[in-house]
C-alpha cells in the first residue's frame, strides 16, 4: 500500500472538494488563496450567488483512530480562516453581492486509500458548532 503524507492528503481532499461543489453548481473561484499569513482551501460562488469560503478537512482512514475529519478544524484555525475571509471580502467587493453577504463551509472527507467514502458538507459554519 503507498503511504500518502498529510500535504498529499491534503491535495486529494481538495480536489475531491472541488469536484463536489461543481456538482452542487458552485463555480470555483480560487485555490489555496493566501492572504497575509493565512490560507482559505478553496473560494467558490453558489449557485444562489453567494460567496463561499470552503476550509477542507481530510483525513486518511487509519492514520487517526476515533477521529473524524471536523476534529481538525480547532478554534484557532477557524479563527485564522475567518481573518482572512474578511481580508479578502474586503477588498474584494466586486466578487460578492452585499446584500447576500459570504460565508464559510467546511467541507470534511473521509479518505479509504485515494477514494473518498465519505463527504459532508457543513455550511455557514461558526465557532460553535
């Protein structure tokens, strides 16, 4: 079996990310977007024309027992992500309609080799959940 590291992890995730929000008819704005000292995954617009910002958590099936892939996405990451989404929201107006606003996602993947078995979609997420 070829043993994949969290970077590579990471990559396949977002790619498979990408091909589930086409699906939904988001269309993908951005990749791996830095901003200051922070990264958003992937930038997206929905279908209803809000703006997304989708932060992406993979992980590998036996790389982390009795974890899921959410158990990824701390307070302090969230934290980051939200700066930068509203670094680049601010200055990038043009990309967004005001009055729908922008929102964060996670979305989560389960990996089983280079598969997904499972993706889920959390939307407008926040710190509490």
């Amino acid at each position: 079996m070829q043993k994949t590291n969290n970077n590579e992890i990471g990559e396949i995730g977002e790619g498979i990310a990408c091909k589930f929000l086409i699906k939904e008819r988001y269309k993908i704005l951005f990749r791996n977007y830095r901003e200051k000292f922070d990264e958003i995954d992937i930038i997206a617009k929905s279908f209803e024309g809000i703006l997304v910002f989708i932060e992406v958590k993979t992980l590998k099936i036996g790389n982390a027992v009795g974890l899921i892939p959410e158990d990824n996405l701390t307070k302090e990451k969230f934290r980051r992500i939200s700066r930068a989404c509203r670094l680049f929201a601010a200055s990038h107006e043009e990309l967004f309609d005001v009055s729908r606003g922008w929102r964060i996602d996670l979305i989560a993947i389960t990996l089983d080799g280079g598969k997904a078995i499972w993706v889920d979609h959390y939307k407008n997420i926040t710190t509490e959940q």
